[in-house]
C-alpha cells in the first residue's frame, strides 16, 4: 500500500498525464479540421476550374461553329489564308448518336435501308473463377452446354457519324430524331508548320 503523500504525488501524475493526452488529441483534432478545411478549399477550386473549362468550351465553340463561320459566309469565303502562312477553314460538322430509346427502331431503319452492315453484333459469355474448362468446351460447343450468352448490337459512333455525312452531303434520307443528328460548322486552324 502506498502512503497518502504517495498516492497524491501518484494521482498527480495521473492527471498531468490526462492532460497532456487531452492536448495531444485537441491538437490532433485542429490539425485535422485544418486539412478538412484545406480538402474543401482545393474541391471548391476545382469545381471553379472545371465550371471556367467548361465555359471556355462554350466560348470555342460559339466562335467556331457560329462567329467566324458567319463572318466568312458574309465575305463569301470558306477558307482563308493568312499572312503568316497558317488558314482558317470553315466545314460542316456532322454528329449523330443512337439513344437507346430509339436503338431497335434506328438498327430496324439501318437494315431495312440496306446498311445493317455497320451494326456490331458481339456476343460474349461470362464463366466464374476456375471454370477455364467449361470455357474452352464452351467455345466449341457455344449453346450446348447450357450457358446463355450474352448479346450486343452496337454502332461504332464515328461510323455512324461517316454515314450521316455521306448520306446527307448526297442528299439521302437519314431519319435526324432517329439518329439525334446535329449539323452544324465548325472552323479548323491550321498552323504553319
């Protein structure tokens, strides 16, 4: 047992390092709030950073596609070259996509018009861990050992995008709202090398 005076200086102790616990873990805690703070500072810039790329994008694109192609067109000129050797260009841009809302009726379109030929037919199977034996059987026997593959039509999109605008600079049909066509001009620089 100890003595009284003992037990004081020990209790004493105790608690000086209670405290030194509790300024370690306050101190801890500030440092803390402080990279929170500095996380939420950096997601704030760059959320700003993102909205201004996104902006200027914006800004690109109504120069290209609107301003400068007016501009020429009022001059009746599509290409210009300037005096320190580089043009400026003015074309059409096409860009068409499939949604899939409207993904049977636009391939139904596509093969009734004598273009099926572009839509991608992949069919793919999936086999768990260890089951690199029912994969090869399955690869040669495909159905017959009860496996159900799984299939997807697609359209590469810069196919697509090609398609539309043969057909278009040749005056055929191409459903726009199936294909969520946009044509519109876009103005190419190129730089004197």
């Amino acid at each position: 047992m100890f003595t009284e005076q003992e037990q004081r200086t020990m209790n004493t102790i105790d608690f000086e390092k209670d405290q030194e616990q509790v300024l370690d873990k306050t101190t801890n805690i500030n440092k803390l709030a402080d990279k929170i703070k500095e996380l939420q500072a950096q997601q704030e810039q760059l959320q700003q950073q993102e909205d201004a790329v996104k902006q200027k994008k914006k800004d690109i694109e109504h120069l290209s596609g609107e301003v400068i192609p007016t501009m020429l067109s009022e001059m009746g000129l599509s290409f210009l070259k300037l005096q320190d050797g580089s043009s400026v260009e003015v074309k059409t841009n096409y860009s068409a996509t499939i949604t899939q809302a409207n993904k049977e009726k636009a391939f139904n379109w596509l093969r009734e018009n004598g273009l099926g030929d572009i839509i991608k037919n992949e069919i793919s199977v999936s086999f768990g861990r260890n089951e690199d034996n029912k994969a090869a059987d399955y690869a040669d026997l495909a159905k017959g050992q009860g496996f159900e593959p799984q299939q997807k039509l697609k359209v590469e999109p810069m196919t697509l995008k090609a398609l539309v605008r043969e057909r278009m600079e040749a005056g055929k049909e191409m459903p726009t709202e199936l294909f969520n066509i946009y044509v519109g001009n876009k103005t190419t620089i190129k730089r004197k090398q």
